[in-house]
C-alpha cells in the first residue's frame, strides 16, 4: 500500500487532526477502514465454512497458523455475494481479542484526510448502512463511506438482542 494525500482547496489547517483510512471496494462503493485497526491485508486461499454461522460469516482462514474468522463484508451491508471468480482480498482486523478477516473485493490505498472535513452520514444513505459507518469524505470524484469497525463486527450482540 501506498500512502497517498487527496488534493485540498486550501491550506492545511495547523490545528487540524490527519487521520489514515486503508481503503477499500465492494461493489464499487469506496470504503474506509481507520488504519490503526487493521492489522494486515491478505489474499484468501482457502476456506472452511461453518455450518449453522450467522450468513455473514463466510468461514474460518488459516492465516500463518492463527485461526481467523472470515467476514463477508458483502452481506454485512446487505449486498448479494460476488459473481465473478476473481481473487479474494482481506483486510485482517482485531477485536475483543478475536481475529477477523473482512473479505472485500478490492484493497486501494492508504488515505491522509484531516478529521475536521468529515461530514456525517447522508440522509437518503441506506438505514443498514448507516448503523455500520461512521461519516463520510467528499473527495474529487467518490464518496469514502467511513466504517465503524466494532459496528461491522457487532452483528453476534445484535443477533443476541434480538
């Protein structure tokens, strides 16, 4: 990954906070990951399903020996699985000591936005969607839809209140 900066209209403010994103694409939606939650990006090789998991629970990974629970961002958001044969890309996070690979179809680029230009979350944004970010970032030509992590990971306690 590469650590690219967007282009801004103005000076940078002094007492503005930069904040680093690992971005990422599913279904051509252009995702932030805040990067000191991610751990490593990876291609999935293989995979074990789980029988009777949740369905956003794609299976279980093998990653250099540790047992990681594979996420299919996809229908976290309610989107339908992939079609196409292509690789499969993982962005291996930590949480509540567990680990967790979100599978999504596109790894991009590390992005530097200043914290003070983040806008919160459209109206017309899908309700599912909205319990699963935190804001968004208008940049030149997409909108980087910030993702709360311990909101995407949450869906075990959500199941559980139900």
């Amino acid at each position: 990954m590469k650590l690219i900066e967007p282009i801004t209209s103005g000076a940078t403010k002094a007492t503005s906070k930069q904040m680093e994103f690992v971005t990422v694409t599913v279904a051509g939606q252009l995702l932030g990951l805040p990067i000191s939650r991610v751990h490593d990006v990876f291609v999935v090789s293989e995979m074990t399903t789980v029988p009777l998991a949740p369905g956003e629970i794609a299976g279980l990974l093998n990653l250099r020996g540790r047992v990681v629970t594979a996420v299919s961002l996809r229908r976290r958001l309610g989107l339908g699985d992939s079609t196409g044969g292509e690789r499969r890309m993982a962005v291996g996070l930590e949480n509540h000591g567990e680990a967790y690979g979100l599978l999504v179809d596109e790894v991009g680029e590390v992005l530097k936005l200043d914290s003070d230009e983040m806008q919160p979350n459209p109206v017309h944004m899908d309700r599912g969607w909205v319990g699963l970010s935190q804001g968004v970032h208008q940049l030149h030509d997409k909108l980087l839809i910030v993702l709360d992590v311990d909101a995407v990971l949450a869906f075990g306690a959500e199941r559980e209140a139900a």
